[in-house]
C-alpha cells in the first residue's frame, strides 16, 4: 500500500481515506499523489518543505 491514511473496506466497496472519511480517489492509494493533486494527507508538509527549497 502507497497511501498512510488508505484503509480497505472490503471486496466491493475498495479503499476509504481516514482524512476525508470517503473513498479514495485512486484506484492504488497514492498518499503524495493525493498531496500533489488535492493537497491533503500526510505528504502535504513534505510536498511544502519540497517547494519552499526550490
């Protein structure tokens, strides 16, 4: 698993987000895509302190 905040629910229903308590938007949880692309999860601050070097 690739995502920290990822939980599987079942055969059916895939993976929920323990931040937004919905589903996960990916199909493979990705937590720094998800920080990339909606700017939530864990990997946000790493994703900041990436940029803020730049």
């Amino acid at each position: 698993m690739a995502c920290k905040c990822a939980i599987q629910t079942d055969e059916y229903h895939g993976w929920e987000c323990s931040i937004t308590e919905g589903a996960c938007m990916f199909l493979v949880p990705d937590s720094k895509k998800c920080a990339e692309e909606y700017g939530e999860g864990p990997d946000v601050e790493e994703l900041e302190e990436e940029v803020e070097e730049i």
